[in-house]
C-alpha cells in the first residue's frame, strides 16, 4: 500500500521541500517542510507510523519495518555489520535514528574509508565531521515542489541536486530533486563519495567513479507517473 503524507508548510519559505522514505513494511511516502538545514524531516502523524492490526484479526502479527529503501547501498556500505539490522528496523523519522551516536560513528568510519580510495582528502578526512553523515544516515530524499524537470519530460538528473544546495556544496538546485528511474544513482553516489563535489558529475551523464552497469539507453522511462519507458 502507498500513503501520501502531507504535512503543514511551515514558515513563509517559498520553497516546499519534502522527505521521502520508503520501507519494505508499509511503502510510504511522506511529504514534509525544510527545516533547519534540511535534513531535520518533520515526522508524519503517529497513526500512519503505528498503523496496522495489533494481532485481532485472527492473530495477525503487526506489520514492522525490515529495510530501509530511501537511497540504494547505505546501509550496505556505510553501516557495520553488528548495526545493520538495527538500522533497517530504526523509524526513519524518529530523532534518536538521526542521533544515535552509534550509526554516525559508523557512517563516518566508511565515508572517510571511501573518500581515501583514491588517495586524496577530498572531504577534509578523518579529522573533520563528514558533511555527508547527517543526510545520509537519514535516508530521505530531499524534494523541492516548486522547481520542474527543466531538461525534459525524459532526462532529468534530479539525484541529489536538491541536497548538494541545502548543504551549500553547488548553486541553486535545476530540479524537484529526490531520483527518477532514470538517474545511475550507485555512479552519482559513488563519484561524489570518493571525488567529491569535484568529480561529482555536473551533467549527470560522465561520472568519475562508475560501476558500468547501465540502463536501458533505448527505452527511458518517463519522468511521469507511472514512469513507463517510452
């Protein structure tokens, strides 16, 4: 089942920015404002989180959160092995998920490890908090309802546009954000993780740090509901 959730705009900012997280459990989608430095998501009402049958329909168990699927190969690559499970399971938008002290440490462990692949500090190394601990480890996306897709109804390289700016690591963001079907996140990921903002692909096209595996040029999906190739 999808759910949109749609919380009151706060302030007058003229920009509505939205999380999304999604789960194995219940596939949500929640829609929220910017706050602070973006990556603060305001929670959706407690009875979406605590929905479901507590065991009164002949015994059905209540449904619980197994995985985390905001953003592909996280928890795989930035969370300990002994943390994995309980990452998954933590509530996306819960405080103590963005501040436990123990998936940051992890989170900063692995970024610096992948920041060193290629022998160079691009993001200050280990004696510098990693800038991208806090929007990672949330796992949401961040979108901004009041831009397009400028490119076209296909090409939109709207995969982290939106966080680079809230982080005030590029200019002002060209996209709605979050990712399309259409976006080779693991190479945009992986470029901006070990070259930084410099090898961080400006067209989404050329990344620096690829893992060659490609989509179907021939047959895009449309950046439109339902997002059917063409």
């Amino acid at each position: 089942m999808r759910r949109l959730l749609l919380p009151a705009m706060l302030g007058a900012s003229a920009i509505a920015f939205g999380a999304l997280a999604a789960s194995c459990a219940d596939d949500d989608v929640a829609v929220g404002p910017k706050r602070d430095a973006g990556f603060d998501a305001t929670p959706p009402d407690a009875a979406f989180l605590d929905a479901g049958d507590a065991g009164a329909d002949g015994g059905r168990p209540k449904p619980g959160q197994v995985d985390r699927m905001g953003r592909p190969a996280i928890n795989t690559a930035l969370v300990s092995k002994a943390n994995k499970d309980e990452y998954n399971r933590s509530p996306t938008f819960d405080p103590a998920t963005a501040s436990n002290a123990k998936f940051a440490a992890d989170f900063e462990a692995a970024l610096d490890t992948i920041d060193a692949l290629d022998g160079v500090d691009d993001w200050g190394g280990a004696a510098a908090p990693h800038p991208l601990t806090k929007p990672l480890l949330g796992d949401f996306l961040l979108l901004d309802t009041s831009k397009g897709c400028p490119v076209g109804p296909v090409d939109c390289p709207s995969y982290l546009d939106v966080e680079l700016t809230v982080l005030g690591l590029q200019g002002d963001h060209q996209t709605f954000g979050g990712r399309t079907p259409n976006d080779d996140v693991m190479d945009l990921t992986l470029s901006l993780l070990v070259k930084g903002t410099a090898g961080f692909c400006a067209d989404r096209s050329t990344c620096s740090v690829r893992d060659y595996i490609d989509g179907n040029a021939a047959r895009k999906a449309t950046n439109v509901f339902p997002y059917l190739s063409e």
